[in-house]
C-alpha cells in the first residue's frame, strides 16, 4: 500500500524534524522524520480495517488514527493509499 502525506501534514512533519534538531545534534531532526515515516509505512497494511479516531472531532471527519510516540497521525485509506491528512500532538487532544 502506498503512502502520501498532505501539505498540511508534511509542514508539520518538517516542523517537527526542525524542532527535534534545535533540540539535539545535527541530522537527529532527519532521522527522527525517517522513522517517522517508517511508522507511518509500518500502518499500511492492505485490507486491513482501521477504527475511527477516538477524538470527536476527528471521528466526525471520518478520520482514522495511528500513534507514533506522543504525536497522533490523522489518516484516511482511499483504494490504495494510506493518505495522511493531519500529525497533532496528543496532549492537545486531552
């Protein structure tokens, strides 16, 4: 199963990346956005049926949810493509 990623989720993945390399060594911001994505690839598995999100505001959008550490990873399957649509942190949704 493929996997794309909106503007909106990719900005916030490189936000992310830049965040976590202000905070360490170079390249740690690469690396973390690496196995992030891995993650990502890891939920994509054919016929596979994935729950709404828990959130209701998520689940009215008819979103799906995946987790990768303490950022929760909005997504919807469309025929075969994991479509990642929003990475919220998930102490905001609390």
């Amino acid at each position: 199963m493929k996997v794309t990623f909106t503007t909106k989720a990719t900005n916030r993945l490189y936000a992310i990346a830049a965040f976590v390399e202000s905070k360490n060594t170079q390249g740690s911001g690469a690396r973390y956005a690496e196995k992030f994505r891995k993650a990502v690839e890891r939920m994509a598995q054919p016929d596979v049926q994935y729950a709404l999100c828990n959130h209701p505001s998520l689940a009215l959008l008819k979103f799906n949810c995946g987790h990768y550490n303490d950022w929760v990873i909005a997504f919807k399957i469309r025929k075969d493509t994991l479509v990642v649509y929003q990475i919220i942190r998930g102490s905001l949704l609390a």
